[in-house]
C-alpha cells in the first residue's frame, strides 16, 4: 500500500525542454550549438552534475565554462545561466496535486538533483513549506542516481521503501528507488498526464 509520494523536480514539477529553450533564446545556430554542449551538456552542469552537487556555485560554473572554452561566448554562458529558466515553467497542476496527495492522506516528499543558484530561480520556497520534506543534491553533496542521496530521504523521514512510489522522468533514477524497494517507473518529460497514469497504476489517485 503506497504512503508516501517522492517527486522530482526538473520534467516533472517544473517543465523545460533544452531544445525548445535554445530555440526561443537565439537564432544563432552556432550559439544555439554552444549552449546545448558547452553549457546544460558540461562538466560543470549535466555531465558530471558539479553544481548540482553544490561542489560549485553557478557563478563559479559560469567562470570554469568560460575559461574552459577560451572565453570565446562569455556573454552567451552569461546571459544563458541569467535567464533560462524563464523559459520553462512551474506546472501548477503538479502543485496542486502534491497537495491534493497530503489532504487525501499521503505523504509527498521531493527528491532532486538541483544547484542552489537554480533552485533560487523557481521562487518554490513555498511549495516546500507545504509538504512533508524534501533532500536536494547541493544540500547533502549526493545526486541520483548514486544510492546515497535515496538513503538520505529514507532515513532523514522514516520512510518505509515498500510504501513510497517515485515520479521522476529518468530511468536510471528509477532503476536505483526500485533497488530499494521504493515502487514506480519512470514518467515522460514534462508531461502531467504521465504522471496521473502512474498514481492511477498505484492506485493513489482514481
């Protein structure tokens, strides 16, 4: 019997699409280019996830991926790591069913790998003053899907694995919760209705 619900929140909570950003941002093939490998495909962001691990700070990554690319975009990592998030979204329908969850007696927590400087830029302080708790890799220097930071929500709550159901959008996070027990699979990018089918699976909504 599920008890609790773990959210992600990038492709789940908030909606963003790096092919569509990039396209919206500039028309500027090259530049469009350079944003997708040398800033969210880097070291310092999506490949090794070192600002998500809080190991630097955005300020910092946006100098390392301007002395790594010989300074020759400094404006473009600038303006990009200023300003990307406007083009996504936070999915209101999302919120309002986290808390629809806990009214209806369920426990939501929000597992995430995330930087400080980008959590800042959601303005989502609210949402988690409004559920049960929540571990985000900078916090803790753990990212999924390395088994230390599942540990931490399931010890830092007392969350019981074979009660608690996932919704993340990438399968190797999933392959790791399913190790410990923890139930789901993994729901499309950016997609709500993906996300009832699998509380619908489970049985958590109707």
């Amino acid at each position: 019997m599920i008890k609790s619900v773990i959210f992600d929140i990038g492709n789940v909570i908030f909606n963003f699409d790096i092919d569509k950003a990039i396209v919206e941002f500039t028309a500027n093939e090259d530049d469009r280019n350079f944003i997708k490998n040398e800033i969210y495909y880097s070291p310092e962001w999506c490949k090794m996830g070192l600002i998500d691990l809080g190991y630097i700070s955005l300020e910092e990554a946006a100098s390392q991926i301007k002395d790594r690319t010989n300074h020759s975009h400094d404006t473009l990592v600038d303006e990009f790591l200023d300003n990307y998030a406007k083009y996504g979204f936070i999915d209101k329908r999302v919120i309002d069913l986290m808390y629809k969850l806990r009214e209806n007696g369920y426990k939501v927590y929000i597992l995430s790998n995330i930087s400080e400087g980008i959590f800042k830029k959601f303005h989502i302080d609210d949402v988690l003053e409004n559920i049960d708790g929540y571990v985000l890799s900078y916090e803790y220097h753990q990212i999924k899907p390395y088994k230390a930071i599942y540990e931490t929500l399931i010890h830092k709550y007392n969350i019981k694995p074979e009660e608690a159901l996932f919704v993340d959008d990438k399968q190797e996070n999933i392959d790791t919760a399913n190790k410990y027990g923890i139930k789901g699979h993994h729901v499309a990018k950016n997609n709500y209705d993906s996300i009832i089918e699998l509380l619908r699976e489970y049985n958590v909504v109707r």
